[in-house]
C-alpha cells in the first residue's frame, strides 16, 4: 500500500499532505458551528439539522459563485488570505437578497499541487467570511490536478443554503413606481471585472501589485485585493425592523444587468449619478483604462455594492439604521413607470464620473 502511495505521490498527488491539510484547518472550521451542525469536517457529507429554526414553512435558498481571476492578483501579491472572504460574500450576498439567513457553506478547492500554507490561508478567509455571514463552514474538497492547472495556479468554488419563512421571501413582486432605491457602498472593486482590471493594470500600465498608485493612495495590490463587502449582517437586521420590497446584488452587469432582475413588469428605474461617491480606483480604471462610462456602470459596481428598494416614507429611518449598523447608505434613485416595456434602468452614467 505505501508503494502505491509513493507511486501517487510521484504523479503528483500527495495523500499523506492532503490528510495534514484537512487536520491544520479543523480548528479554524469548527470554530464557524452553529446551531445545527451535526458532523466535523472529514466525513462523506455534511450534516445539517433544520429542526429547531421556528419556521413554519421554511424554504431552502442557495447559491454558488467563484472569485473569478481576482485569484491572480493574489498570486501576484503572494497573499490568500482574504481570497476567502470573498468566496463567501459572492455566495452569501446573493441569498441575503431574498431575505434568507445564510445557513451553511461548502467550498471547492482545485490545485495543481497542493501548498499547506496557501490552502490554509484560503481557508482562514473562508472561515472568516463565514463569522461575518453567521454560516457554518461544514465541509469542502481539496482536490490536486497536476496537468490540469499549471503550478502555483488554484481555482476557487464556494456554495452556500439559506433559510427564509415562505411568507417572508423578498422576490421584488411588491415593487410599485415612487419607491425609492437606497444604495449601500462597496469596498471596491468586490470580485467583478478582473480581467479588464488586469489588462488595463498589468498589461497596458505595466504597473506591480507592490507599486504605489497615488490616485488610489495605496499599493495597487491592496488596492485590488481589499475583500468583498458582506452586507448579511446588515440586511438581516434592516428586514427584521423594516418593510423591504426588494433588494439587489451588485455583482457582474454592474446596474444595467442586476437591477432589472427584480423588477416587476411595467416598472423601471432612474439612476441619479451624484447621489454617491464613486471611490478612486473606478475612476482610474476609467482614464487610465479609457473605458466608457457606459461600460463602467455595466462592469462593475462603481461603489454601490447593494440596492434596498423601500417606501418612500421610511428612507430616513431605514438610512438612520444602516448608518448605526456601519453601512454608507445613499439614496441613488427610484422606480419609474415602464408602460408595456421590459425593465430599464436609466443613468447618465458619464455623470457618475464628473
């Protein structure tokens, strides 16, 4: 048996490592249980009880993303260890929108060979953004592929289940003209866009990650490796004391192909570019990138990383709260009748740069 270990071994896949790795992450990993985790890491499968929750007619939400090719700016910066936050504020952000509680999460890990201590530090990412989300992180695969990614290289997946009562889902049916958009800010980039930000950074500029940029006041590389904002806290907190008819996820499509995505027929929604700041580093993609205005509101999120569509009457309140609960809220806009057309969104979006 230890030849055929060795053997293994030799075309690349280490056991014995992937054993190592699994026992260096256990205590960062059970330190993410919650109630209703039934097993440690280590096991076929992840068992997860929903008894004990109180819904009456619960419904499973879920969602899977990735991190995209901001993983090479972490590579090139020779950090991981808030690759992971991300992973998760991809996933959990999106099931947040339909006001479920994030429950548990699983992610996938594919390398060519595997690193203790880069794996370890993706882990600590996840495990961290699974705290800020209040999920369980209950289980994962590490899977080594020598051949199929090149060395150094590894490749993210995350997967998260949610939980809401029926009755309580938030889909956007609600949504009626005169209701107003408040937007939440991002801290940045978030995980979108990577591969123009990399062309425009690396190989039109021919900048590096540990060179300072003094348009964005930092090295490029904590610039673009500062993790996505999870807005779990936040938005659970606002759904618990506040009516909210829909809410939105500002990920890839940036406005233009997001915000259409809960509205109901007929309505449509006017942007007002100056409402909020749009932080430096889109404004530096933009001129140094000569990228349209057009095309930065379609890419990338230009500073607003969540939309909450509410009442007219209770913006002030609600931005009260999110200010106490350490989110920058903006009202950025409102719904608008459409007549018989598909939903637009309507942004003078050279504006947002002025």
């Amino acid at each position: 048996m230890s030849d055929n270990r060795s053997k293994y071994a030799e075309a690349g896949v280490d056991i014995d490592k992937g054993n190592e790795f699994v026992n260096r992450i256990k205590p960062m990993v059970s330190a993410t249980f919650r109630r209703g985790v039934l097993t440690d890491i280590g096991g076929f499968g992840g068992l997860f009880a929903l008894g004990g929750f109180n819904y009456k007619d619960p419904v499973l939400v879920s969602s899977t993303d990735g991190v995209g090719t901001k993983l090479n700016v972490a590579k090139l910066c020779g950090r991981h260890d808030t690759i992971g936050i991300d992973l998760v504020a991809m996933c959990a952000n999106d099931v947040v929108v339909s006001g479920a509680r994030p429950l548990f999460f699983l992610d996938y890990f594919a390398v060519s060979e595997l690193d203790l201590d880069v794996a370890s530090d993706v882990v600590k990412g996840i495990a961290k953004g699974c705290e800020i989300s209040g999920c369980s992180l209950i289980g994962g695969e590490t899977a080594e592929m020598p051949g199929l990614y090149r060395k150094g290289d590894y490749d993210l997946a995350g997967f998260v289940v949610g939980i809401v009562e029926r009755e309580k889902i938030i889909d956007g049916s609600d949504i009626k003209v005169g209701d107003k958009l408040i937007g939440l800010a991002s801290s940045g980039l978030h995980s979108n866009g990577y591969s123009l930000v990399r062309k425009i950074c690396f190989d039109d500029l021919g900048l590096r990650v540990d060179g300072h940029v003094p348009e964005l006041g930092c090295l490029l590389g904590e610039e673009l490796l500062k993790p996505t904002r999870i807005y779990v806290p936040a938005v659970k907190n606002i759904i618990k004391n506040f009516p909210v008819q829909g809410l939105i996820h500002v990920t890839g499509g940036g406005f233009f192909d997001n915000i259409p995505r809960i509205m109901p027929h007929g309505c449509g929604v006017r942007l007002e570019a100056g409402t909020w700041p749009v932080p430096p580093v889109f404004r530096f993609l933009k001129e140094k990138g000569g990228v349209s205005p057009e095309e930065m509101c379609r890419t990338f999120n230009c500073g607003i990383g969540m939309i909450l569509v509410v009442r007219p009457e209770v913006v002030e309140d609600l931005s009260f709260q999110l200010a106490a609960l350490d989110e920058q809220p903006y009202v950025i806009g409102e719904v608008v009748a459409r007549g018989d057309g598909d939903p637009e969104v309507q942004l003078e979006c050279g504006e947002c740069f002025r």
